[in-house]
C-alpha cells in the first residue's frame, strides 16, 4: 500500500516498520472513520490470534507484537493510501 508523505515522516518518527503495518493491515479491523477514511486497529481478540500465529511461525515478529497493540492507520478511501499512522 502507498503511503503519504506525511504518513511517511510519523512512521519513521514513531519507529514504525514495513511490517508492523503489514501485519495490520492483514489482521486489523477496518472501521470507518468519517466520510472518506478507514481505521485500521488490532482489538484484542485480533491481537490474541496473531499473538498465537506468530508464536507458532517462531517469527522474530513476535518480539516487536506489543508495538501493534495501540498501532492505527487511517486509509484514504479515495486513493486507497496510508494517510497517516500512530500508537
């Protein structure tokens, strides 16, 4: 997925990698957020389960899952684009 310039400059601010957003877009929940926007988030059922998967997999991932707990994206549904992102 494309990102924003300025979604660009708070992923590398907060510490955030490539596969960190990955994982949330693959295992998030997608709500809307206004009238052209989308919020990507784990819930805690949703965490658990790729808590698990990871563990499974022994992924090096599974160190950095605290990260993901709070991490949200906030897609453009316009141009389908990473608008910004943040814990």
């Amino acid at each position: 997925m494309i990102h924003t310039k300025h979604s660009q400059a708070r992923k590398q601010q907060r510490g955030i990698k490539s596969e960190d957003i990955k994982l949330v877009l693959d295992w998030g929940v997608y709500k809307r957020a206004g009238k052209k926007h989308t919020k990507v988030f784990l819930t805690k059922a949703r965490y658990t389960k790729l808590m698990e998967a990871l563990k499974k997999t022994k992924s090096n991932l599974f160190q950095r899952l605290d990260k993901l707990k709070k991490l949200v994206l906030i897609i453009s549904e316009i141009d389908n684009v990473i608008v910004t992102v943040y814990k």
